[in-house]
C-alpha cells in the first residue's frame, strides 16, 4: 500500500482532504470504531428515544 507523504497530503485541497478523510472513515466497519461505555450508553439512550417517538428522537 503506497501511504501518501504528509507533503502531498498538505498539497490537496480543502475539500480533497475532507473527501479523504471521508473515503477513510467510510472504510472503516462498525466493530473497527470502539466506544467509551459514556458513549455506547448514549447510543443506547438516543435509539430508544427513537424507536420510542420517531419524529422527536434525538439524531
């Protein structure tokens, strides 16, 4: 895998860079990204809250 440099990375554009990191995140599988227990409860919290009241669930 060729990894870019951090010259060539400070070259691209604004929106080049945000389209990689978003290329990178979405690369990424659910089980790769591991929460806090403060934020897997908080996710469990906000899909409740949502399966409970879909049009005034918290995003």
């Amino acid at each position: 895998m060729e990894l870019l440099t951090p010259d060539e990375i400070v070259r691209l554009s604004p929106p080049e860079r945000i389209a990689l990191i978003a290329q990178l995140w979405d690369s990424l599988d659910a089980d790769q990204l591991p929460l806090t227990t403060a934020q897997s409860a908080e996710l469990e919290s906000r899909l409740a809250s949502f399966d409970q009241d879909r049009q005034n669930g918290v995003t």
